[in-house]
C-alpha cells in the first residue's frame, strides 16, 4: 500500500506487517515534484494512467510544504490508535532508503 491518508489508517494498518515511512525533507519533496513535472511536461509518467498527465499547481507545493504541520499529527495518531503493534520505520534521507535498498537487494542474492 502507498500514502500516508489518515483517512483510511483504520482500514490499512490492521492489515500491514511493517510501516515503512519515507519521511524525506520538503525541499526533496518539491524539488522532485519540479523535476517530474519539467520531465513529464503535458504527458503521463509511465506508472500513471494515460490520461493523467503531470501537472504542478500552488495548492500541491503547499501540502508538501506543510505536511509536518498539517499531516503528520494525523498520522501518528492513526498508527497509534489503529498499528500500536506495527513496527514502523522511518525513512528520512535517500542515505537511509539507499542504505534499505542495498539491503534488500543483497538478501535476494543470497
């Protein structure tokens, strides 16, 4: 599963083993958005439906820029109250995704 919607916590972490969380930095988050939008300009990303092509407005960058303060509260309190039992780990650098990443790719190779 993907996302952090606090709205569907009560019907997503029952389910799950592990919480894997990518808690990157905002300035990341926007940066990357940018760059997707100037990549995928007037069309669809590959993992995207065909008709709907990648777009960037101000409403967007704002919820990146404030899902620390708007979001996250939310979050915690849906794993607490819906994954007490979930192990949860964060993800807050591309050091720490790239460290999991070559981590799991060496388990698959043994």
């Amino acid at each position: 599963m993907d996302g952090t919607s606090p709205g569907t916590m009560d019907l997503r972490l029952p389910r799950a083993d592990l919480v894997l969380w990518l808690r990157l930095p905002r300035l990341l988050c926007i940066a990357r958005v940018v760059l997707r939008r100037i990549r995928y300009a007037g069309r669809s990303r590959p993992e995207m439906a065909d008709d709907c092509p990648e777009k960037i407005d101000l409403e967007f960058l704002r919820y990146i820029w404030n899902f620390e303060k708007d979001e996250v509260p939310e979050v915690l309190e849906g794993i607490v109250k819906h994954g007490p039992d979930v192990p949860v780990f964060v993800l807050d650098s591309r050091r720490d995704a790239g460290a999991l990443l070559a981590l799991l790719e060496r388990r698959d190779t043994d």
